[in-house]
C-alpha cells in the first residue's frame, strides 16, 4: 500500500482536485492524505487572530469571503445538482461550527477542544469531504477515514506511534477490498480526545506517520515542484532536479530552507526505512525525487537558503578556559524555548544562530551576565548539502572560492558529513546562491 500526500495547491481549486482524482484512479492500493485548499489554513488563521483581538465583526467577514470562495468551488467541482447540494451541506455543517464560535455558543454536539484548534481543523476536514463527495459522484469508489478516528499526539505533542499504528490498522481492516482511503493532513487528537494538529509539517508529517504505521512500500509527497532541485530556482537559473537522496541529506535540505519538504516528516520514514518520493501534480510524468537509506553517489548534492537569522556574539574573557560556561549559555536558550541552528566557538567569545526572534530581548538581557551580546539580524543561513563531502578532496575549496567576495559571518564545518553551513546578510543571498552553482556545478 502507498501513501500519496496532495498539498493546498495540489487541491487548490475545482480543477486541481478534478486532475488529482485522475491521478490516484487506478488498481494500485492507497491512502490519499489531502492538505486544506490553498490560502484557507491563512484565512482560519486570521479569524483566530480577530478573535483573539476581539474583533468578531472582522472575523465574520473573513468566514464570509472563504464562504464564498468554497460555495463558488462547490459549484465548478460538482456537475450533477443533487451533489452540489450536499456539498454546500458540507460547507454549511462547517462554516456553522467556526460561525458557533465566533458567537461563543458551540453546542456540546460539535468537537471538543481548543476554539482555536477547532477552527484550522476545518480546512482539512472540508477538503477531503468535498473531494471524497466528488470521486462519489463519478463512481470512483473510496473510502472517507477520519483522521481524529486515529492520528493522536501524547502530552508533550509528539505523536502516539503505537496508538496511530494500532487504530489506523483496525481501521483499513473494517473496509476488506477497498483500495482508495481518503484522510486528512495536520489534523489530529491529544491526549483528553480534543481536537489539535501536528503543528510541525502538517500534513507531510501525517503522511509520514502513516507510511511508517502500515510500513508503505512508499510515501509519495504530490507539490507544485518536481522533487529537490540542486538550487533556489527563484534565484537561481538552470537549476534541475536531484533524482535520488538519502534521508540524512535530504532532512538537511529540508531544515536549512528547501520548502518542498518539513523536516519533521523526513525522521518517521526514515527510522521506518520506507522510501520517499517527491512528487509535481502538475508534471505527473516527472520522475521527481526518491528518498531512502542509501545515499545515491559521493559529492556535494544541493544548495538551500533560510531566511529570518539573527546571530547573536557573546564575549567574554571570563570565557577562557572558564569550565561550564556554554552549558549556561545554552540553558538561557532552554529556558525561552528557542533552538539554535548554527554555533561557532573561540577562546573569549561564542556566536549562535536562531530563526525564532520572539524572544530576543529575554534572551539577550539574560546573556548581557555573561558577557558583551551583539546581534545581528537579516542574515541567512545558506547550506550546501551532499554525502561525504567533507572526506572528499576539492569540495571545500570550490565552496571557498565561491565565497571569496562576501561577507561570511559564520562557517559551521565538520559538524556533520552532510552539510557545510554559512551564515550571509541576506541581501547577499541571491548572488552567493549564484556563485556557490558556478563554482560547485559548472
């Protein structure tokens, strides 16, 4: 059985879900894991965001635009009048629950949980509904399988591998013979059976959770994009795409800011050992991008950007040889929550890296006991990413070379064997994207 995930622009529009259930309308067996329509899972947002600042009015308008954007999808999606029908039942059911709570008067029927929650759980669910009604209405036989019926997270938001595993089992097997289930991404249940979501990769994770639960020949992730390509095509002219990779480097690509795929969704296929395969629904007939345990090739692969860095010093010459100084600076970025990318080491000072700024003027006061703290921020991480590249002769030179006339804030080397990191303004990006791809693949 495979697993094929279909994004929001995958299912963006009447036309595109007409085109997906083209493309999944065969003998072979499979889960269909739908995203929310594009745009949608930013409007839900946006009306937490005017509940949250009291602002029913601006909510109610932004739920009557998305209301009119999915009555006028309802309409191109279904043919037949009776369909149609239920199809704005579908709406109607929805848009209802999120309507209840911006007047705060959910009945005890609808889905517990945070109101919040519950709101970006509509995307998802209105998908799969109306692509599930539309297969019905041209005879393509498929299952609808809730994903709250299985997907479950424990008390610290990891999912609940054993409890997906056994309930998504019970599940398949209540439908002997059916070869299409169609579920939701991103959506799933806590602990105290409320609604909540992944939060890390969405519905990417989802299909990754659920590939390893069967133990999928394959998890097939359907974008816009025909797999990893080598480089930013939005910077970066004749870039093409990379035919295989292993996990290791493709979890590399995937943190340090290669969009098609969330991080995340690379570790449950991976320690699964079930392959990977990035997909185009726009160019099916691309091979795209397969991921597995076994590296294709020595040498460096790809390059990718991450934007939004900030970089923070600390100095100190109490620092030398001072025992147990990088466990306290560490532990004041434990205590606000906050990951560090990148770190680089002297004798008197300690630089790090950081894409959630939230909390920068915490953490920074609390560093200043340390030492001197100076920040830079608009920086970018840019990563170039292959198999064993620091144990091949020649690499690293290209890589300098290319770098000659930026401006280098940091280098993080030999941490891995996967990835070389620098750290860039970022209004230098484009043109050191540009000189790594003539000097790395020329």
């Amino acid at each position: 059985m495979k697993v094929l995930k279909f994004g929001g622009t995958s299912v963006g529009s009447a036309e595109r879900m007409k085109a997906v259930a083209e493309l999944i309308n065969n003998d072979e067996t499979k889960i269909v894991v739908l995203s929310a329509m594009s745009g949608t899972t930013n409007s839900l947002a946006e009306i937490n965001n005017a509940l949250d600042k009291n602002k029913p009015e601006k909510a109610e308008e932004i739920l009557h635009s998305l209301e009119e954007k999915y009555f006028a999808v309802v309409k191109e999606l279904l043919s037949k009048k009776e369909f149609q029908l239920k199809g704005k039942e579908i709406l109607n059911n929805h848009f209802g629950i999120i309507k209840s709570l911006i007047k705060n008067e959910l009945p005890d029927t609808h889905p517990n949980g945070e109101p919040e929650k519950i709101i970006l759980a509509q995307g998802e669910l209105i998908s799969t509904s109306l692509f599930h009604l539309y297969l019905t209405e041209k005879n393509i036989d498929a299952v609808l399988l809730p994903a709250l019926n299985f997907m479950r997270i424990d008390t610290n938001s990891e999912p609940d591998n054993y409890y997906i595993k056994e309930n998504l089992t019970r599940e398949l097997k209540s439908y002997p013979g059916k070869k299409i289930f169609i579920t939701q991404g991103y959506i799933c249940k806590n602990l105290f059976g409320e609604t909540d979501n992944l939060k890390r990769g969405g519905s990417d994770y989802t299909a990754s959770l659920i590939g390893a639960a069967i133990n999928s020949e394959e998890v097939q992730i359907w974008t816009d994009i025909s797999g990893f390509h080598n480089n930013d095509p939005r910077y970066v002219d004749n870039t093409y795409s990379i035919p295989q990779l292993s996990f290791d480097e493709a979890a590399e690509l995937a943190y340090f800011g290669a969009k098609i795929l969330h991080p995340s969704s690379v570790l449950p296929a991976k320690v699964a050992n079930v392959p990977v395969r990035l997909k185009n629904t726009m160019k099916p007939e691309d091979e795209g991008t397969l991921i597995t345990d076994k590296p294709a090739g020595e040498g460096i692969k790809a390059i990718a950007a991450k934007d939004g860095i900030t970089a923070i010093k600390i100095k100190s010459g109490r620092m030398l040889l001072a025992y147990g100084f990088l466990t306290k600076v560490f532990q004041v970025f434990e205590r606000y929550e906050t990951p560090i990318d990148m770190i680089t080491t002297s004798e008197v000072a300690v630089s790090v890296t950081i894409d959630d700024a939230s909390r920068l003027r915490k953490i920074t006061d609390d560093l200043k006991r340390f030492g001197d703290v100076e920040v830079s921020k608009n920086m970018s991480i840019v990563c170039i990413v292959g198999h064993n590249i620091l144990r091949q002769k020649g690499y690293i030179e290209k890589v300098f070379h290319a770098l000659n006339d930026f401006s280098v804030r940091m280098i993080s080397y030999g941490g891995s064997s996967h990835n070389i990191s620098i750290l860039i303004p970022t209004d230098e990006k484009k043109s050191v994207l540009e000189a790594l791809h003539r000097n790395v693949f020329a």
